[in-house]
C-alpha cells in the first residue's frame, strides 16, 4: 500500500461526527473546527465541535445505558474490550498513521503508542474477570461482613494530545471492564485518533450508550455542566497541573470521585558509580520519546560533578546524530512539535536560561521554516532554580545540574511540587533503594529510560495528582467499595 492510500485510509478511520448513543451525529449548533498537521500546518479534517447540549446528550445516553452494562457478566464486558485489542491489532497501520499526522510523533513511535495503549484494553479485558470482594468475621464474632465491588457510574474522561490512543485505552479500559459507561473528551488538537478508537467500539458491538466520543474546540461551557450534574459520579483528566486544579474544584462542589493525573517535571540522576554507557542511552531514551512531549519524560538532569561533562558532551552528540523532520518520513527520528504555543513556551524557556549565563551545547533554536519543529537540545551550566530546570519543559530539551553528595541529589530530586516520574542511575543496589525509599515521585526507575506499562500503576504524587491507571490498581478507579453486614445467629445482635 502506498503513502497516500494509507494516510486515505486511515482518515477514513475517524468519522468526523460525535459519537452517542451508538450513532454519529454532528453537532446540534453545525458547528465544526479544523485539525492541523504540525508538520506541514496544512488541514488535515473537519470535526464536530460539540455544543452544551451535545455534551449532555452524551451523558443521557451514558446514564441511559448505565444499569445494564454493569448487569451485563464481566466476560461479555471481557470479551469486548478483547475485541476492540484485536481489531486496533489489525488496524495498527491506519492508527498510527492518524497520529503521526494530527499530533506529528514519527511512525515508529506510533507504531509503539498503538502496541503500549491497545495493551490496556487487553491487560483490563484480563481484570474485568477478577473483580472480588471479601467475607470475614466482625473481632467480635456478633457480625459477619461481606464487601463487594459495584461500578462507580457514568464516566467522564478529558485526554491531553500527546498520546491521543494511550490516554483514552488507559482510562476506558478500566471503566469498561468494571462496568462504567464513558464520555471521552479528547484534545482539540487530535480528536481523530480517539473518534477512532469510537468507530472501533462501534465496530465490535459495544452497546449503544456504553462509549460517546465528543470533539470541542473549547471544552468548558461543555464539560462543566456535566461534571456538575448529578448522574455524573466520576471524572478523569490527563493535563496540567493548573486545569486539574481547576477541575477538581468543580468535581468537589457535586463530590465527583476523581482521577488526576497532573504535571510532571521529572529528575533524571546520574552517580558517578553509574553505568554511563547506559545512562547517556536512557537519557536519549526517556528525553526524547515522544519529542520530549510526555509528562514522564526526563526534565531536570542532576548529574555528579565528576562525570557532568563527560555525560554532556556524549548525550550532545547522541542528540546530534538524529534527524528532525515530518513523523510520515522514513528515518525521521524527532517529529513536530504539536503546536506553535508549545513550540513557542519551549523556546522561551532555552532563551531565559541562556539570558541566566547557561551554555548551549547543541540546538537551541527555532527551525526555520513550514512546521513546529525544535531541535534535540543540550543545555549546561544551568542554575537549579532556572524555569528551564523547575518548569515542565514538554520538549526535546536537556538541563543538566551538578551535585556533589547524594544527600544534595536528594534534596534536588525532591525541590518541586511535582512527583510523577523519576529516574536514578547507580552501580550501587543499596542506593538504589535508599533512592526508592526517599525521592518524592509516584514511579521511580532504575537504570532506565522506560517505565511505562499496562500491568504497572501509573501515577503520581503532591501536585502530581492522584490515582492509579493501569495494574491491578487501575480498575479500583471505577469500582466503589459496598459493605453488607450480617448478623451472627450464634451471638446475637
């Protein structure tokens, strides 16, 4: 098949309506917006832009088929979601097509966003079937208690664009094997991928109701009235740390149970006892996957003193040996960045630091030209209280900080409000865990670039939000916990 006759069918793919009750509708205003390739700028599709009343239409039918989808055996929910993995497995090509075009990664790593987030549909059809309960006797004997497990309820999702599969799998995956209906809401910048995703639940026979995709340019007049509507009992959000916030103010007015998973500015140390060989890979590695644009992606490096310009230098020249270009051609390894707003704060952030005396080793500057593209960037002599070493940089840029003493890692580590990800490079197994036992972070790697995976919980801590996706801790999310006591005949009341 050749390059257009994919790119043809994999638009093809994602309907450009909204997607409730099982039908495809547009919007009740007409109203539509346009989705961009950051590569090229051009249009790439038209989608609905949802109205207020478009959003609580979807919540009808969501409420609408809440009662039975949880009545309905957690094999039947199981073999659907195996079948939504199974038919994402065969459309593989066509999906990471679409999101190298609407959000610009290049087709290897899509091909790999379509592997990591279709294993969440298959890891939760396995869990669906492992919803259990307890029974036990009251200390007392006078009482014997029985817990069981029930769907939270209708579920509202709203999706960031840097992986518009994963982040809709993660959370939809576990809300539909514990027996949830949903409403996803992803990002105006790539609602193809997730209107996809919708045209495979369609496909394979999900009830009408139990999933609704709605595409919005501008998200709060439509999702604030749902989540302030009572038959809305749970809300999940990939973003910012500032909309979560925001969001879980609204949600604590009708005590929404929420998940959120928020910034990230994750520590990337390296000890001199380290494996540097490994260590430069895995900083490429975690740096600059996804363009830098993932909110598990190293941000900070701390790197000891004896070692810092060895490992500069050797990641500077790792980083210039790849090539940055359109996601669509072959052997581009760094694609677009998704927007000129994100371009834009990336690029301010490496000017301030260079205005604060840092020392540019390779990158740094605006690719001129069609596209939002920025270059793999090495930045030295950086101060630890510079924005481009606190603030979530969300692109293809290295910081890298001295220390000397692992009580001063630690204490870099751990000097922000923000702990989702980590990683820590040693020789030493004993630092290793003293370094798991004290760094603030929800997940914390070892001599690695990767952690993410669909049997691991995925999460974060302080202003990183709060929740678990993916592992057995997943589908908890979306199950409430029912206490039944009975009396003990033999006691008495």
């Amino acid at each position: 098949m050749n390059t257009q006759a994919l790119i043809d069918r994999a638009l093809a793919l994602a309907p450009g309506e909204l997607f409730i009750d099982g039908r495809w509708r547009p919007s009740s205003t007409g109203a539509r917006f346009d989705v961009h390739n950051p590569a090229t700028e051009r249009v790439l599709a038209s989608v609905a832009d949802a109205s207020s009343e478009d959003g609580m239409a979807a919540l009808d039918a969501a409420d609408a088929a809440q009662r039975q989808w949880a009545a309905t055996a957690p094999r039947a929910r199981a073999e659907l979601l195996r079948a939504a993995f199974e038919r994402i497995r065969e459309l593989e090509a066509e999906f990471a097509t679409l999101m190298t075009l609407e959000m610009g990664k290049p087709l290897a790593e899509s091909r790999g966003e379509v592997a990591y987030g279709n294993e969440f549909l298959r890891w939760f059809s396995e869990e669906a079937v492992r919803i259990n309960g307890r029974y036990t006797q009251s200390p007392e004997g006078n009482l014997r208690i029985l817990t069981l497990k029930r769907p939270v309820g209708p579920s509202l999702f709203i999706t960031p664009w840097n992986f518009p599969l994963a982040m809709a799998t993660r959370k939809a995956g576990a809300a539909l094997a514990a027996g949830c209906t949903v409403v996803l809401k992803p990002s105006a910048l790539t609602p193809l991928t997730a209107l996809a995703f919708a045209k495979v639940c369609e496909d394979v026979g999900f009830p009408a109701g139990v999933v609704n995709v709605i595409t919005v340019e501008d998200a709060r007049p439509v999702t604030g009235p749902m989540i302030q509507d009572p038959r809305l009992r749970k809300l999940s959000f990939t973003g910012s740390t500032r909309v979560g916030m925001a969001l879980m103010a609204e949600a604590a007015s009708n005590v929404v149970r929420t998940s959120m998973e928020l910034g990230g500015c994750a520590p990337f140390v390296v000890f001199d006892d380290a494996d540097l060989d490994l260590a430069v890979k895995a900083a490429r590695l975690t740096k600059l996957r996804n363009m830098g644009e993932a909110c598990n992606a190293a941000n900070r490096f701390y790197v000891h003193e004896t070692i810092a310009e060895e490992f500069a230098t050797r990641l500077a020249a790792e980083f210039e040996s790849l090539s940055v270009g359109d996601g669509m051609a072959e052997g581009t390894d760094l694609g677009p960045i998704a927007s000129p707003q994100q371009l834009a704060a990336i690029d301010g952030l490496v000017r301030g630091a260079v205005d604060g005396g840092a020392r540019v080793l390779t990158g740094g500057a605006v690719r001129e030209g069609t596209g939002w593209f920025y270059p793999p960037t090495v930045v030295t002599d950086v101060s630890p209280d510079c924005p481009l070493v606190t603030e979530e940089i969300f692109g293809p840029v290295a910081p890298i900080v001295t220390f000397a003493t692992e009580e001063e890692a630690v204490a870099l580590a751990n000097a922000s409000d923000v702990g989702l990800a980590g990683y820590v490079h040693t020789g030493s197994l004993e630092r290793a865990l003293r370094l798991a036992e004290r760094i603030e972070v929800g997940m914390l790697g070892i001599n690695s670039g990767t952690i993410s995976n669909a049997a691991a919980p995925f999460g974060g801590i302080k202003h990183s939000g709060q929740g678990r996706e993916g592992g057995s801790e997943g589908i908890e999310e979306y199950l409430e916990t029912i206490y039944v006591g009975f009396p003990n005949p033999h006691v008495g009341l």
